[in-house]
C-alpha cells in the first residue's frame, strides 16, 4: 500500500528517485517493474505496479469501445502507459510526453493512493489540496459513499 505525500525532485533529463518508502516494496515485491499513464480527471500522472496495472489494464479494454466517450479514454490512459524500470539507483525516466501532460518540472509531489500513486506538479498539487481543503471547510454536502465512512 502507498501512503502519504512526498516533495521529491527531478533532474534535468526527467528522472526522479523514488523515496525509500515506495522504493522498497517496488522492488522487493515487484522488482521495480510500474507502468506510469495520465490522469483524465486532473492534470497528473498515475504510476502502477506492474501487477496491478494489468488488472486494470484488461478491464479498460473489456470497455465497450464503440461509446465515444469510453474510445477517449481508453486511447489516453492505454495510449500514454508507459513501463518503467527502477535502476539500481531507485531512480526512473519519465517519457517528455506525459511530463509536459502533467507540467512537471523540478518540484513534484508523490501522492500514496493505496495500490497507486500519484505524480504531481508541486504548484497543481498545492493548488488542489487546497481546492479540497476549501471543498470540504464549506457546506457542501458530501457525496453519498463518504458519508458512510466511519473515521
């Protein structure tokens, strides 16, 4: 599982070292193989174990394509994923192309999400959390399925 949030940064030829905390089960569990795809609901990155990616990967294209909609989506999140091999270092190489999607530049936050993570531009990622910080100080009702959440 990964969890928590992380400020890292990375190089200028687009490589980034994943934290030890994320490092060590990527590599222990799934020998440093990710797949790395776009978000298309907020401008960032989702970075997979292998594993799980192709899990997720067969029910994309299980999909019934012939909806538009659904052809969009399988074309940007099966289209951009991209595997990715930890080196010996614990570091990666993200692809220009889905840097310049999610408008990385040196300062990114690593987001946990459970079975994925997220990357994030450090400024889009401020400007979210306090989006959501806003969202959920004013009196907006919370959908349905949080409100049956005991925390």
């Amino acid at each position: 599982m990964f969890r928590g949030v992380q400020h890292i940064n990375m190089d200028a030829k687009g490589r980034l070292a994943m934290p030890a905390r994320q490092r060590e089960p990527l590599l222990n569990e799934y020998n440093g193989h990710l797949v790395i795809t776009v978000d298309t609901q907020s401008r960032c990155l989702v970075m997979y174990p292998l594993p799980e990616w192709e899990k997720i990967e067969r029910e994309i294209q299980d999909l019934p394509a012939l909806k538009p909609a659904v052809k969009r989506f399988q074309r940007l999140v099966i289209g951009y994923a991209t595997e990715l091999e930890l080196d010996r270092s614990g570091r990666v190489l993200l692809p220009a192309s889905l840097r310049e999607y999610a408008s990385l530049e040196k300062k990114l936050v690593l987001v946990g999400q459970g079975k994925k993570m997220e990357l994030w531009a450090e400024q889009l990622w401020l400007a979210e959390r306090d989006c959501a910080l806003q969202e959920s100080a004013s009196d907006t009702e919370l959908p349905e399925e949080l409100m049956s959440l005991t925390l």
